[in-house]
C-alpha cells in the first residue's frame, strides 16, 4: 500500500534474490491535517494492495477517530482505499491518531498484514491567551529601592507551545494609587518574557499611600497576536520608621492600701505606624518598680494599664515615682527615633487597718532548762495602743506584757512535753489595737526547744556471767546505759573501771556508742565479782554514774553459756558462811527422810491393793469394762448417756447382773449380747497407775518447794 497525494503502497514487497522473496513494510511517513479545516469531508490519503489477488480487495479502517473514541472523525472508501475527514478538527482536544489498515478478500481473509497509519493536526492560532488568576496580589515594604521584585504574573495558552501561536508577551497598560492621585509617576515594571513585576522608582511611603492597582496585557505571537487583559493589586507593607510618643507625659493615681489592684490607671502612647500591625504595637516597662506595680498593653486601644502586684502600705511609704517607657515590640528601622518616657505618681491612701506582725510566726531557740524570767521577745509595741495576751499556751509556760508584747518564760521548759513537737512547743500571741476599735491579729510563736544534759547515764545490767579462764576470749559481758535526756545529751556513753585494782584485771572494750564489753585480763577463778564501772554521756557538761556489776565467772559450754550455776554459788571466791552451809546441809537431810517415807507408804498402798482386790476393780471376773461397745460416733447427747450408766466405773460392785444387761435406746433389742475374750487386769489397773503417777508428781513438786526455800534462806543469809 502507497500513501502520496495520490496512492500509497503500504504492502509492497521486494525481491532478496531470483528464488526467494522477503516481505518488508515500507516506512509510511505521518499525513498532516490542519485543524478547523471547512473542507469537509476531504480526501487525505489513499491506500493501495500490490499483491497480485483475481478477486476484489476490500478496504477496512480502525483506531481512534474511526470505531474508537472520537467517534466518527475518519472513513476509508471499501473499494478504492481513500482515507477522508468527515469534520474539522481540533488540535487542543486530539494532537495525533493512530490508525490501522488492512486488505481484505471477499471472504474476510486478510490479504496483507495490516499497516499503521499516523495522522498529525496541524496548530492554528485559533485561543487566546488567559491570566490563571483574576487579580494577582502583592506586598512591598515601604521605601524599597528601584529594581526590588514585588511578584510574578502568569498567563497560559492553548495553542501549541512550540509554536509562535503560543509565545506569550506581558506589559502593563494602566496604573492607579489609593488615596487616588496621590502618586502620578509610574512606580512598576514589568518584565516582558517571565511577569515579574518590579519597582522603578523611589517614593513608596505608606504615609502617602496604600496600595496600586496595574491594568496588565498578555499577547501571543510574541506580542502581536491575541490579547487579554488582567489586574494585580500591589500594596504598601508598612515598616517601623515611627516611634511610639506619650500624651501627656505626667500622670498623677491614687492606690488604697492593703489591696491587689487590677486597674490603677492608664498611661497614653500613640504610633504613626499602621495600627494593629506589629510596627504599631507599644510595650510599656516601668523602671524600678519596687515589686510593687507592673504594667500591661491593652490589645485595643494601644495604651499602658498600671495595677497593684505587691500591696501598699501607707506606714512603710506614702507615696512612689514611678518612670514609663514606651517602645515598640519590632525593633524600630532607621531613622531611629529616642525611646519615649513619662512619669507616674503613685499616692497611697491610708485606712483604719488591723496591726500587723512584723514576723509570723515568731521564732525562737532556748534551752529547756531556761530559767523563769528569761526575756524571750523584746518589747513589740513602740508608738501605738497596742494590747498583747497569749490566746493560746497549752503548758502555761510563757508570760507576756500586755502593753509592750514582751514575752518571757514563766517557768522551765519541758522537751518531753506531749505539747513540744519536733522540738518545738507552739503558742498563740493575739495583738487587739485599741485605737481602731479593737481590731486584731494573731501570730504564732514557736519556741525551739534544745536539750539540756539533765540525767545522767544509768549502767544496765547489773549482774551477768563470763566465761573462765580457758574461755573467757569467747564472751564477755555486754554493757550498756539508759540515758533519760535526748542528742546531743545522751549517747555516745564512755565505759570505764573506777577501781585501778580492780583495771588490773578487768578491762572494758568499747563496741560502739553505746555498747561495751567487760572482760578479764587474766585467769580468773571461778565465782563472784564485784566490778566499780563508771558510766558517762556525752552531753555538754557530761555527766556520769557508778555502780558495782556483779560478774558471775563459770566454765561454759559451746554456746558461751554457763555449764553450773551452782558451781559458781559454792567454788565463790568470797565464800559461804558456816551457818548457811549448815541450812544447805539440814534441807538435803529433810529431802532424803521425805523420800524415804514416800516409798514406805507407796509399798504398803500396793500390797493391801493385792490383798483385798483394790478399791477400784470388782472381785467378780466379770469386769465392767468388758460391757462397753464401741461406736465410733461423736457427740450423741442425752441418748448417749442412756447407753450406759458411769457408775459403773465408779463402782464395779454396783453393776447389774451379767445375765441382764441395760436397756439400749440407739441399738436394736433383739441383737445377742456381744461376747469378747477376757483378759485379767493388770496389776495396777490403768486408773490406779493414772492415781499414782499423780501423787507422785505433787510429791517432787513439794521437795522442789522446799528446796527453793532454802536456796532463797542460803541468798539472804548471805545478805
């Protein structure tokens, strides 16, 4: 098939060699159609099959434009292959379609392969060029050199952008000022290429004016062909090139004293800068305020608001100077301009108040052992009719002048006191001012309470046993003091032998501040000792106490226990005197003849038992106990004491005859009466041995009593 203006031979092939043929498509190049044509329908192009086919070929046409979406805008002749336009085209919408042909038989078969055609719309210059905005808008700051960029206009094109019906030239045509007429030279350019608008002169006060409004054009063709026209906005930013001044500049506000208040009044700042910007916003700062005023903006009015953050008072100081600046919260731009001040006076008005503590609480440090009349408070009143009383003292330990405040100790203090809290005993101190119609004020005082060394150190223990010669390096006796007072008065305790004698064979090692251990230096014998130790605080002055500690010296065992304590009482250094050994002697004695006697009657009590068949056992054979059943029940109440009577035990004698045996309630009456095998009693019975083991035990119970007593008359006979 051929495509020139007359026909196209997309399929023709040619000839590799004289035997073989090889099929090569031809390159078809694109067909043009300008756009908006008004020669419809018309011929573009026609298509031809070379092969050599008897039969007709038929013609056939797809792609976009044909059966595909944009329907309808192409058709090919079945018979002679001319490809037409059947309307105009427009290049904004499709650019290009991409077609394919095919040769047909009769019978449908494809004659050839089928061939690509391209069709390309040529661009006319048929749309303007449109601003993408309305109205551009832009900001300049006041006083901007010439050449300062103010923003960028854009314009757009439909027409093909590599062509001249797209290329694009911007200028501007008209320019207005508001205030109107309050410039009249042009004051922007434009770049004709990108709509870059720019400043061109000098002159930009926003004091003069606000804002332009520029009239633009954009032109395709490079400025000769379609045009449209657009707007852009320009305003004047403003800068801080004005400092802000007071009217007036001196200013005269009464203050009540004793009050937080909000508004004490207001100083007035004005700014020629453009109002509510940041350039025109004023900070007010007041210089040496003695804490006792600030000042804040008001948002709306741009003015300084004074009020009370410290309260006044009329006695301490009637009246304050106080200094304002103003400035603004951007820094100010050259040409600066000096920071504006005005002075305020502050005059404080007096009111009948109620006396205050120049302290609350009031404090204080004594010893607890202060002495009655000690001046704790110096006089409080100097000028005024004032009347001081305590409104709450809990141990009645203070006194106060009623008409100077001076407050002393009525008495000692007490640090153990339930009242003294960490050290601390609290009371309350009421002020009445006589002169303001009883007006009053309370204070607490707080007396802090340090601690006297009053008590000295109490040795514990007393008495206690150390280990012999052989063991002595196991243990010693631990020491230790009690003291009543508190730090820094009572411990770390110091441990020493009064007796240089007796240092020479004892020693006391000191454990930590207030413990110790007592031991022996030498080989010590067995038995009592006396040991002078002395006991001291560490309280300022230290005080101390003696006493004899009774050290008991015995053998121990693994333990560092004492393996006999009667062994210290007999082996005792000191001795025994001749008549509590003979007291020691006479109660062995006693306790020897009372044993001896316990066993003559125990013998005679077990040979009339055999003789006479005892006192508990029934001479028949037939033993009671052979008639109690076992139930394995519990409890069972009134009907179980039915089933038996405890008689019996008490009395074998007494039971009923073994042929006739009690009425049972919880059994059946027809069962026969169990028979078990019998076994003698033993000799004791069970109750008989239960009886003697009892009177055996109260027997050694009483020689342990009495032999207690006599250890107690050996002690105090020692005494």
């Amino acid at each position: 098939m051929c495509f020139v203006a007359a026909v196209l031979h997309p399929w023709r092939h040619r000839s590799a060699g004289p035997q073989v043929r090889v099929k090569r498509d031809w390159i078809i190049p694109p067909i043009r159609v300008s756009e908006n044509s008004k020669q419809v329908p018309e011929d573009l192009v026609q298509i031809k099959s070379d092969k050599v086919f008897t039969g007709e070929v038929i013609y056939m046409l797809e792609g976009p434009g044909v059966d595909q979406d944009p329907k309808g805008l192409f058709e090919i002749d079945e018979k002679t292959g001319w490809i037409k336009s059947k309307m105009p085209l427009d290049r904004e919408k499709h650019k290009s379609f991409k077609l394919k042909a095919f040769a047909l038989s009769p019978s449908g078969e494809r004659l050839e392969s089928p061939s690509t055609i391209e069709i390309y719309v040529l661009d006319q210059n048929d749309h303007r060029p449109e601003f993408t905005q309305k109205e551009f808008n832009g900001t300049i700051p006041e006083f901007s050199v010439p050449g300062t960029s103010v923003m960028q206009v854009t314009a757009i094109d439909s027409d093909d952008p590599l062509t001249e019906n797209a290329a694009l030239s911007y200028f501007i045509i008209g320019q207005d000022s508001f205030p109107p007429h309050s410039i009249n030279k042009t004051m922007f350019g434009i770049n004709n290429k990108t709509g870059v608008i720019y400043t061109r002169d000098v002159g930009l006060d926003r004091d003069v004016v606000q804002s332009f409004r520029l009239t633009l054009q954009v032109a395709d063709m490079s400025g000769v062909g379609l045009t449209s026209t657009g707007r852009a906005i320009i305003h004047i930013s403003d800068i801080n090139n004005h400092a802000p001044k007071f009217h007036p500049t001196t200013y005269i506000m009464n203050a009540m004293e004793n009050k937080y208040i909000a508004e004490l009044g207001r100083v007035n700042a004005t700014d020629k800068d453009q109002k509510g910007g940041d350039n025109w916003r004023i900070k007010y700062t007041i210089v040496n305020p003695s804490g006792h005023f600030a000042i804040r903006t008001d948002p709306v009015s741009n003015q300084g608001i004074i009020y009370v953050v410290k309260t006044l008072d009329y006695e301490s100081q009637a009246e304050y100077q106080l200094i304002v600046k103003a400035e603004n919260e951007v820094r100010l731009k050259a040409p600066y301009e000096q920071i504006q001040s005005a002075t305020v006076t502050v005059r404080v008005m007096n009111e009948n108040e109620a006396p205050v503590f120049y302290k609350n609480p009031i404090k204080v440090t004594v010893a607890e052992s202060t002495v009655p009349g000690t001046v704790l408070v110096s006089d409080i009143n100097c000028e005024f009719l004032f009347r001081f009383e305590f409104i709450q003292d809990p141990e009645n330990w203070l006194a106060i002048n009623h008409g100077t405040g001076q407050i002393t100790a009525r008495r000692s203090f007490n640090i153990r006191s339930p009242h003294v809290r960490n050290n601390i005993y609290s009371a309350i101190v009421k002020v009445i001012d006589q002169d303001a119609g009883g007006i009053s004020a309370t204070a607490t005082m707080e007396v802090n309470l340090w601690e006297t060394n009053d008590y000295p150190p109490v040795l514990i223990p007393l008495s206690g046993t150390v280990c012999s010669d052989r063991d002595r390096d196991k243990l010693g006796l631990l020491l230790s003091a009690v003291d009543e007072d508190m730090s820094p008065q009572a411990d770390p305790f110091t441990f020493y032998i009064a007796d240089q004698n007796v240092a020479a064979n004892w020693t006391i090692i000191t454990l930590n501040e207030t413990h110790a251990v007592l031991q022996p230096l030498i080989d010590i014998e067995k038995g009592e000792f006396f040991i002078p130790v002395v006991a001291s605080d560490s309280g300022s002055p230290s005080l101390s106490s003696d006493a004899l500690v009774n050290v008991t010296v015995c053998p121990c065992d693994s333990f560092g226990d004492c393996k006999s304590y009667t062994a210290a009482i007999f082996e005792t250094k000191m001795g025994i005197s001749f008549i509590a050994l003979m007291i020691i002697m006479g109660c062995i004695a006693l306790l020897l003849l009372l044993l001896v006697l316990a066993v003559a009657v125990k013998g005679c009590t077990r040979q009339n038992i055999r003789k006479e068949g005892g006192l508990l056992v029934g001479v028949s054979d037939d033993d009671i106990r052979d008639n109690v059943f076992h139930y394995d029940e519990q409890g069972g109440g009134e009907e179980d004491e039915d089933a038996f009577n405890i008689d019996f035990l008490r009395n074998p004698n007494c039971s009923l005859p073994r042929g006739k045996q009690p009425l049972r309630k919880d059994a059946p009456h027809n069962l026969p009466s169990p028979t078990y095998p019998r076994k003698p009693p033993g000799d004791p019975t069970d109750i008989e041995d239960f009886i003697n083991v009892v009177s055996e035990v109260s027997f050694i119970g009483n020689i342990l009593h009495i032999f207690r007593s006599c250890h107690i008359l050996v002690k105090k006979k020692k005494k």
